[in-house]
C-alpha cells in the first residue's frame, strides 16, 4: 500500500507540481480516505521527503541498468536521457522549482544525492569514451562532470529558461549536443553525427 502511494504521488507532483498537490489529491487518486494516507505518512512535507527519495532512487536503479549494458558512449548518453524524459515527464509544471521554494530543505538534501550519482555517471561516461577513442584525453574528467550537473540544474530553470520558449525534449537535446561537440575527437563526431542522421528527426 506504501508504495502504491508513494507512486501515485510521483505521479502526481511530476504533473502537477509538490505544491499543487494536496493530499486529499492523492487519497481521491487512489480512490481511499485521507485518513489511509495519513497512516502510512503523518503529514505531507514527511509524504514528499519520501516520495522524492522514491523517484531518485528509482532513476537511479535505472541509469545504472543502463550504464551495466556498456553500450557506446555517445549511445548511453542519449539513451539515459530517453529514460529520464520517460520518467520525469516534460515537467511543464516546474516540480524542481515548486520543490525549491516550498521544500528547501528537501531540496538540497536530493540535489546533492543526485550530483553524486550524476558525477559518477559521467566520469564513468568520460573515461569509456577516452579510452574507446571518442572523447579528447586532454579534458579534466572531473571538470567535465561538475560543469555537465551544473548544467542540467540550470536547464530546470524556468525563469532562465521559460516552459513557452523552451521544451525540456529541446534543451536536453540542444544540451547534450553541445556537450559532446566540447569533448569528442574527430572519432567521436563522426560517430555523433551519424547517431544523430539516424535518431533525430
């Protein structure tokens, strides 16, 4: 049942926003009383602690799948990009921003969970590509990584980057393709190239 909520709750805020959402929201989507939701969570800032720790752990176990199947590089890139966009939808109700303001505490605590996941997502991402050819040995893994997280924060920025000007399929598409023309060799703009000939329209 616990985690039937916490899903729905994912859910919920994804589209909604965390605040937003209220927990009548919840117990309606889950056709139960308030009063089951509030025996498992006592009140809703315990409910979005927990619901965040849920999503992160979860993408988490995903990009890791991911990153075990040791495909190309450049491929892994994009193909962790496609789950995350699966997963944490289009986020055109600012669920990052809405969290920053009403849960800051929250917030800082999952923003630094995923730097350190992200950070070894990357350097492991960096050194495969180094090694296979495709990304310059000249570049500073560890600058690289830290400048990519930093980047994927400002991209969930919605006053730098308004939901009307920009779709968050675009900038993760824009960002990445930037990213990767910084650090490839020419090996690995071709390989760009014609990963991107095949997969984007």
């Amino acid at each position: 049942m616990k985690e039937d909520i916490l899903k729905t709750a994912a859910d919920l805020f994804l589209t909604y926003g965390f605040k937003s959402v209220t927990m009548d929201d919840i117990a309606n989507a889950l056709g139960m009383s308030k009063k089951t939701v509030y025996q498992y969570f006592e009140n809703k800032n315990i409910l979005v602690e927990e619901t965040t720790l849920f999503m992160f752990q979860m993408i988490s176990s995903g990009i890791e799948d991911i990153i075990a199947q040791q495909n190309n590089p450049i491929e892994e890139i994009y193909e962790i990009k496609r789950f995350l966009m699966k997963h944490l939808k289009d986020e055109k109700s600012s669920p990052q921003y809405q969290l920053q303001k009403y849960y800051p505490k929250i917030c800082d605590s999952l923003k630094s969970k995923q730097s350190c996941v992200m950070e070894d997502c990357v350097t492991n991402n960096l050194e495969r590509g180094i090694k296979a050819g495709l990304y310059r040995d000249t570049i500073s893994t560890e600058f690289v990584s830290k400048i990519y997280f930093s980047c994927m924060m400002a991209l969930k920025d919605k006053e730098l980057f308004p939901l009307n000007n920009f779709s968050m399929q675009d900038l993760m598409n824009n960002y990445l393709e930037y990213h990767l023309r910084g650090i490839c060799t020419p090996k690995g703009l071709e390989h760009l190239t014609q990963y991107l000939n095949n997969n984007q329209s």
